[in-house]
C-alpha cells in the first residue's frame, strides 16, 4: 500500500479497492439487507461512509494505531449509527396516502395482488408459507434427535434444552451448528 508522507495510505485506491472499500462496501451491504434496501440506498451509504472515512483520515496518526484497526472503529461505529438512523426513519414513515388528494389513497392504487404483482414483490403470507415449507422440509430430513432438539429450540432458551436433555451445553451447541449447515441453503443469497 503506498504511503503519504504523513503516514496515511493512498485514500483514493484505499477507499475504491483497498481494506477500506472492501469493508465499506461488506458494511454497507449488511445494513441494506437487514433492512430490505435497494441498490440505490447501498451505493448511497457507501458513497457516504467513503466521505467520512476520506474527511477522518486526517485524524489517523501511524504512530500511534494500525489503518485497519482506526477504519474498522470508525465503519463500526459510522455503521451503528447510520443503521439506528435508518431503522428509525422506517419505523416512523408517514404514509404517502396521506399526501395524496383524498380523491384517491395510495393504498388504493397499490393493494391487493395486482399491485403486489407489477412491483414485483411476493406476497408476505405466500413468502411465509414456502419459508414454513422449505423449514419443515429440512426439519424432517433430519433424524430423531435433531427434529427434537429444533422443536425445543422454537420454545425454550439453549441453557433450557441442555439441561433438560441432560447434555452439556456445549454439547448441544456443537449439534446446533451441525444442524445450522443445511439451513444455509435457504439464506438471502441463496
């Protein structure tokens, strides 16, 4: 990584294809996918968090710290708050019918199965019926003891499914994650 006299790296490569980019972008997309953004708000919020590392940069004394150490801290926290911030709008959305003329609600324009259907976008009882599927599925493709551990899990805490199947609570972790691996098939990206 070439190095400016001041002992900051070269922000342009930096903040396109350096540690920096790479971790802004990876920040930026968990916060879209948590909160069901769109492309647009992720090159927004990259677009954002790179002027704010490129505006904080100057406050990075090599001396003192590691690059990666100061840009980590600083996207962990850029990204909290961005995340509270938006979160926070969402839940606090003002409905667009409000804004239209009375003649006409947006809810009017935009509901049932029509409107759902040139959006693009899956109704949210049939999206839970194929995940309850595709989970009842995978639940009875496995054997006896992991459809009990995953059924007590749906109820109880891990410290509670321990002790009353009288394993150590490592024990049932371990066999948690082994019981995790085929549930990776039906994650975001998948």
């Amino acid at each position: 990584m070439k190095r400016s006299t001041r002992g900051l790296p070269d922000l342009g490569a930096e903040l396109t294809s350096g540690f920096a980019g790479r971790l802004i972008q990876k920040k930026a997309g968990q916060i879209c996918w948590s909160l069901n953004l769109n492309a647009h708000d992720r090159e927004d919020l990259e677009q954002s968090f790179r002027l704010e590392v490129w505006r904080r940069a100057e406050a990075f004394d090599s001396g003192r710290g590691c690059w990666r150490a100061f840009v980590t801290t600083m996207l962990d926290r850029l990204t909290a708050t961005e995340y509270r911030k938006r979160r926070a709008t969402k839940l606090n959305v003002r409905s667009l019918s409000d804004e239209i003329d009375d003649q006409t609600s947006l809810g009017d324009l935009l509901s049932g199965q029509d409107g759902r259907r040139r959006r693009g976008v899956a109704n949210d009882s049939e999206r839970e019926r194929i995940v309850r599927e595709k989970l009842q599925w995978l639940r009875d493709q496995l054997d006896l003891d992991g459809q009990k551990i995953t059924e007590m899990l749906l109820h109880l805490h891990v410290s509670e499914v321990a002790r009353r199947l009288g394993i150590p609570r490592s024990t049932l972790v371990d066999r948690i994650h082994k019981l995790r691996r085929p549930l990776q098939t039906l994650g975001p990206n998948k």
